[in-house]
C-alpha cells in the first residue's frame, strides 16, 4: 500500500508540473499588464483623415456650396371668402354687403438660388420668387440681404436677381451640352428649410421634354434628391462646376422619387443674358402652326419611316409666309437641327433671337426643298 500510495503522488506530481509548464508557454504577460490595449488598431495620420477612397466630393462642395443661396420669399395673398357667400341664392335673398371683407395675408416660402456673377446677379425659378412683395438672400457664410428681380422668365422658368454685397462667392459655369447619361452630379439647395445641403446621384437622361413643366423643356434627369426648397439650386459636376438649375420632381408623394429635372446651364446662361442686357427675353418665332408627324400622317403623305412636323397653318405675312412655307409642308430640320417633334422644332426656332436667318428643310409633294425664313420676335404664349 505504502509503495502505491507514493506512486500515486509522484503521477500526480508529474501532472501538475506538466500543466503548469504548458501555461507558462501560453502565457503572454503583455495582455494582463494594466493600460495596454486588448485590440490593436491602425490609424492613420491626421491630415489623412475622413478621405472615402477617392470616391469623395467634398472638395467639388467646397468649390460650389458658398455660392448657393436660401430664397426667402414673402407674398401677399388673398384668403378665399367662404363659398356660401358666392350662392346665388344667398346674394339674392341677403345682397352682397352681409359678406366678409376679403381678407389678405403674409405667406412665406422657401427656395435656393445660385450667384453667378461678383456684381451679385442669381439665378433661381421664376416659380421661386413669382408674386413676391418680398426676397431675402441668406448666404452659407451667414449674410442675408434684400433682393431686387432683375427680370424673369416665365416661359423657361427662370428668374434672375440682384444682391449688393462685398465678396461674393461665384459658381464656375460647366459645359452642360457635354453631360453624358451615368456622369455623377450632386444637387445642392434648402430642401423643406433645413439649412443647405448635398445630394448625390447621376445623370438619368438628357434632353426630357413633354414633360408639362414650362413652355421650353430641355431638361437634365437626375436621381440625386431634389425635393421642395430645392427650386433654383445647383446641379454641380464633379469638378465643382455649375451644369443646371434644379427646377422640379416627379413624386406622387410631395418628396423626391429619385426623378429630378434641371434646366441646363447653356439655357440658363442664354436666359441670363438676356435679362440683364434688355430686362427681358426675346426669341425666334415664324408664325406656323404645327403637328407630329404621326405613323397614319406620314404614311399618307408617302413618307413611311421619316421623322417631322406638319404645317397644319400659317400666318399670312409672317415669317414662315414671306420664305415660302405652306401648309401641308413637312419640315424635317431647322437651323440644320432635325426636328422629330413639335417640342424639338419650338426649341429651334426660339433659341434663336429675332431676326436670325434659319434654312428650313421642308417636303412638299414628295420632293425636298431648303427655304431661307428670317425669324421674328415671338409674342409671349403663342405658337411657334
């Protein structure tokens, strides 16, 4: 017994040692020492810091951002009388004078804008500042003063104003004719009032017309969010360059659906120009009526497969008349332009300024002829 007992303790003595050897290889003092870290972590150096992989804008923002300003408009508004006061009946029996005064209020609203010039002159929607008795410019660096509308556009919705302030921050204007379907552009403006802010998206699509916006449509699609407040900002490139004014969504909700639309910038720099040459806009205009050459119409006239407009009139002694355009004509370009749609030849013959002279390619009775036609000055919401 005594042999097994003292065999017994020299095992277990054996088996403790080797345990307390294996810990001790284990064992890294490093880790239970007060303060060290449990995890090691690489950061980098300071002036490194918050790059995105080099899928950053910020420096584009930072070029751009300082010459977008919140619109604060202020109107006055007449509150619609009760329509029981507008029965008939009621006016008989009671007369006119029992009828509340019509009563007028403030209303406020919201919208951004976008300096383009250091003499102070804006660019923003006409839809923006429409009515305003008042407009109030806040700038990003915190200055805010009265603005005065230089003129307007209603037609192509845009409006130009006029600050008086030192130093102006100015946008770089971009070549919007460049743009490609897939280019990244970010939206910047005073969405819902919420102070200036970014957003990111792509180009959808260039040229949207038809879309019931304006009279002139030639707008860039965007998905970067656009939503109310954001009328009038700007649609930057990558590079920090100005390419389009945000004017309006598609939405059936009130905010954006990834649907946005900017007038370009070549159109708005036209527009501009204008303006604060004349006070006003003046475009080309012949004196026609005209109609899409549908499939049954182009058929008809034997010209399967060819893209146009009809001349369904003509106004005697306009422009049209006096170069020899008749009605039935099929006016394939103007100004060298194809025009496959009424949109497209409106938007040809009002981008130039009165007094252009436009070669007019027309099939009349199967055969093709260019006629000289010399544009007049289109009167305000007439036809082409």
């Amino acid at each position: 017994m005594a042999v097994y007992r003292r065999l017994t303790f020299l095992f277990q003595s054996i088996t403790v040692g080797l345990a307390i050897a294996f810990l001790l290889l284990l064992w890294k003092p490093e880790i239970f020492e007060l303060g060290a870290p449990v995890v090691q972590v690489l950061e980098a150096p300071a002036g490194e810091r918050n790059h995105s992989g080099g899928l950053s804008f910020a420096d584009a923002v930072s070029v751009a951002a300082p010459a977008v300003v919140n619109v604060n408009t202020r109107k006055l508004v007449q509150e619609r009388a009760n329509p029981l006061f507008d029965d008939p009946v009621f006016r008989h029996y009671f007369g006119d004078s029992l009828g509340p005064a019509p009563r007028r209020r403030l209303e406020s609203s919201l919208g951004s804008g976008v300096i383009v010039s250091p003499q102070g002159y804006i660019l923003t929607n006409n839809h923006v500042i429409e009515g305003a008795e008042e407009i109030q410019v806040s700038l990003r660096d915190g200055r805010t003063a009265a603005a005065t509308v230089v003129g307007s556009d209603p037609e192509a919705d845009l409006a130009v104003l006029k600050v008086s302030l030192p130093e102006l921050p100015t946008v770089v204007l971009g070549r919007s004719e460049e743009l490609r379907e897939g280019d990244v552009v970010l939206a910047i403006g005073n969405p819902f009032g919420v102070g200036q802010t970014v957003t990111q998206g792509i180009v959808s699509a260039t040229g949207r017309t038809q879309l019931g916006i304006s009279t002139f449509e030639n707008f860039i699609q965007t998905d970067a969010a656009i939503n109310p407040g954001n009328s009038g900002g700007a649609l930057i490139n990558g590079a920090g360059e100005l390419v389009g004014i945000n004017t309006a969504i598609f939405t059936r909700t009130g905010g954006s659906q990834g649907i946005g639309f900017a007038i370009p910038v070549t159109v708005a720099r036209g527009v501009m120009e204008q303006i604060i040459e004349t006070g006003r806009v003046s475009r080309g205009w012949l004196g026609i009526e005209i109609q899409d050459l549908s499939r049954e119409l182009a058929e008809s006239f034997g010209l399967a497969g060819q893209h146009g407009v009809v001349v369904a009139g003509v106004l005697k002694s306009g422009p049209a008349d006096r170069s020899g355009v008749q009605p039935g004509d099929v006016i394939r370009s103007i100004g060298g332009k194809p025009v496959p749609d009424v949109t497209a030849a409106l938007n040809a013959i009002a981008q130039n300024r009165p007094g252009a002279q436009l070669d007019v390619e027309v099939i009349r009775e199967g055969k093709a002829m260019v006629l000289k036609a010399v544009t007049g000055e289109r009167p305000v919401q007439q036809s082409p």
